[in-house]
C-alpha cells in the first residue's frame, strides 16, 4: 500500500516536467536482492532516473553534500563521482579525480541517470524485460545470459492435446479408447485421483503398455501439486544443471527433485496470486534439507511472481503438464 501511495504521488510529481515519462512497475535488484529507493524509476530522455542518495546507500557507497560548493559527492571503493546540475558552476579545479554525472532537483532531492551512476563506480547493469527488472552487480559475470533464447518459454500455452485427468467419456473414446477402457479410467480417478505418470494409467484395467504408449503420443496429463518454494541462483548462475545445459538464473527454468526435465510447470506464488512458467532441467531442492521444499525456482521466475529472496521460501501451487 505504502508503495502505491508513493507511485501516485509520484506520477503528479513527474507530469509536471516536460520530457519525464513514468517507467511504471520497474524492480531493481543489486547483486540480486531486491531494493525500494524510495521513488519509482522514471524515463528521462531514454534514461532510467532515480534518487541519488538510496542508489548510493543501496550500493554500499558514501555520499556527502558539500556545502561550501552545494553539491552532492559520492565515493565507493576508489572511485568518486559529483553530480552536476545545471545550478552548478565549473567543479574541475575543485574535484579533478571525481567523474561528473548530470543531476538535477526535483522537490530539493536529488536525481541522476541509473545507469551512469552505477557503471562510474565500478559496477554493472542490465536490463531484464521479462521481468522489467534493471539488475545491478558488481560483477558483469552475475548478469544475465543468453537472455533471449529463452524467451519464448515465457510464452508457453498448453495446445490442444486432450488432458487425460479432466476428459470426459466421450472425450476419452475419441482419444481411441473402447468404453469399458473410458469407464474404468474414470472409476480410477474418482477413487485413487489424478494421474501423475503415464505409466500409472496401466493399474487401469484393460490399459496395457502399448494402449498407454498410443496415449501418450496423442494426450497429456495435468495435475496440481502444492508446497514451498524458494529460488536459487548465486554460485550455481553459469554451472551445468542435472541435464547438462549451462544454468542461467534468468531463465525460465526450475529444479525437481523427480520430474522428467522439459516437463512444463505453471508456478502460482498463492501470496500474491501471480504465475510464471518454468521448464524442468535441473534436480533438488534437496530433499534431507528441505524435505517440505517441492521445487526451486530460477531467480528471475521467482521474482516475477514476488517470491523475492527478502521474502525467502513461500507457499506455491504447481500446475504439471506432463506429455
């Protein structure tokens, strides 16, 4: 709520300057926790602008105000900056060793350009717009990788194959089944409930392998699961999943401790009631740690449906499509 305020307030704020165009619900994560400046990002001329002072405090940098010149300094490491307004005369003689970055005031706070900012002293940033998430790191390793390629994960739909747990009698005869095999199947799940494998449907009477192999190929099934949750990235970010493909923890992706990898998975974050789809290529959570755990979330999935590391592990409903 707090938030909302904030961000309403700060669209009146913003109107009233030519050029400034609300960026609108924009995260920023540095070194992959999620931070509030306080502020909303806004464009400026094709610009991500913010707040000076908790971009400082968010990095870990020191920022002084220097009365004597009226300007702001910051300093991180061994790297100084000075923001410079238009108000400002020439500092050259004062701060030689100090990079300019362009500021200005808006209601006596301070604002400059994000990604100037952060690139002069020393640290990286990126742009994720799956997530529209501007990431901040100090080290362009922990920056996401082949992004695009994976895009279209984001984009999955379910086609038209016909869910074997949710079709009717005569859904099922026209998967090629006799009636006595769509009665049984039925029967089955009223009293034992969904299936959860292919290989479950032959404990139907009548199903045998090779019934079951010709339902595979035209049918999928769908159940729901729920649990705990949490993301992982860090030390794994750019190391070989259990499938063997390089992990990138902005891509659409999740660990399970038993799915078949590629499987389909819609994540609900009950929280906040958003979803994402991820696609199964690696194993865990860890089940002697975290038995209670039943998936690990990339970063960047997780984040876009709120399950921010402040936050930690969290209750989630999982939609598994199996084909």
């Amino acid at each position: 709520m707090h938030r909302t305020v904030v961000f309403a307030i700060a669209v009146v704020i913003l109107l009233a300057f030519s050029g400034i165009v609300v960026a609108g619900e924009i995260g920023i994560t540095v070194n992959d926790e999620e931070v509030w400046l306080g502020f909303p990002p806004f464009i400026q001329d094709g610009q991500a602008v913010v707040p000076v002072r908790p971009l400082m405090e968010a990095l870990n940098a020191k920022i002084i105000w220097d009365g004597d010149n009226e300007v702001a300094l910051a300093a991180k490491d061994d790297r100084k900056i000075i923001f410079v307004t238009e108000e400002d005369d020439c500092l050259e003689d004062v701060y030689t060793t100090a990079a300019e970055v362009p500021a200005f005031k808006i209601q006596n706070r301070l604002f400059a350009p994000l990604r100037s900012t952060v690139e002069q002293l020393g640290c990286f940033v990126a742009w994720n717009d799956r997530t529209r998430t501007i990431a901040i790191s100090s080290s362009d390793e922990d920056l996401p990788v082949a992004v695009s390629s994976h895009v279209d994960l984001l984009d999955y739909r379910q086609d038209k194959k016909m869910d074997v747990n949710t079709a009717t009698f005569w859904e099922l005869l026209l998967l090629g089944l006799d009636e006595q095999m769509a009665q049984e199947i039925i029967h089955y799940r009223e009293n034992h409930g969904l299936f959860e494998s292919f290989q479950e449907l032959e404990r139907v009477k009548g199903i045998n392998e090779e019934i079951r192999r010709q339902l595979e190929q035209k049918a999928r099934l769908v159940y729901y699961v729920e649990g705990k949750a949490t993301s992982y990235g860090g030390i794994f970010h750019g190391r070989r999943t259990a499938n063997g493909e390089i992990y990138d923890k902005y891509a659409s992706t999740a660990a399970h401790p038993s799915l078949p990898f590629n499987t389909m998975v819609e994540a609900t974050f009950l929280e906040t009631g958003k979803s994402t789809w991820v696609r199964i290529n690696d194993r865990g959570p860890c089940q002697v740690r975290h038995p209670d755990r039943i998936i690990d979330l990339s970063r960047s999935s997780a984040y876009e449906i709120g399950l921010t590391r402040a936050i930690g592990v969290g209750q989630v409903q999982l939609k598994i499509v199996i084909e």
